[in-house]
C-alpha cells in the first residue's frame, strides 16, 4: 500500500513539471499533503524515526493551508530532490517492514 502511495506521489510531482491548470496545482496540494501524513504516520507505526522526520517536513512543505512563498526556480529543485528521494524510497524499501517491529514486541 505503501508503495502505491509513494507512486501516486512521484507521479503528481512529475506531472507538476508540465504546464497544468492552476486548478491541479492546488488539488495536488492536498493530495501531497494528505499522502506525506500518511506516510509519516505509517513510519511512525513502524517505529521507524529518519521516514518519520521526513515524511513529516513533506507534510509542511507542502501544505495547501499555510502556502511556503518560494520563487519558482526553488520549487522546481525541491520537487527534483523529493522525486529522487522518493524514487530511491521505493527502489530500497524492504519487502514487508512490520516483521522487524512485530519480531521487536514478541520478545
């Protein structure tokens, strides 16, 4: 599920490289918002502290309520850095990351 959501999100930041309606820019605020908090959350779960800290500063930065004025150019980069993090996200994620912590709590 995870790494569907992690799709879906690198698929909207490619797509906001392209000339959209202003209309999709702001829908694809919320739907980053919403999948980053999901993502923080899950890592959270997983007890699992880095994914957590970054999840969670995707989820300001890209929050359709409290807009970050950045120029256009510095947009651009920071979309570039997270679409290559988060392609190395799906690339090295392990298979399933609730055996360890499942494994953590029988003892």
């Amino acid at each position: 599920m995870n790494q569907l959501v992690k799709l879906i999100l690198t698929g909207i930041l490619i797509l906001s490289f392209f000339k959209m309606p202003s209309l999709f820019y702001r829908f694809s605020s919320y739907l980053l918002f919403s999948g980053f908090g999901w993502l923080a959350y899950d890592a959270f779960h997983r007890r699992d502290h880095t994914d957590v800290k970054i999840f969670v500063a995707l989820t300001i930065l890209y929050n359709p309520f409290f807009i970050i004025p950045f120029p256009h150019f510095l947009w651009i980069i920071i979309n570039t850095v997270v679409i290559i993090g988060m392609i190395l996200n799906i690339l090295f994620a392990e298979d399933n990351p609730y055996e360890d912590s499942i494994k953590k709590d029988d003892h």
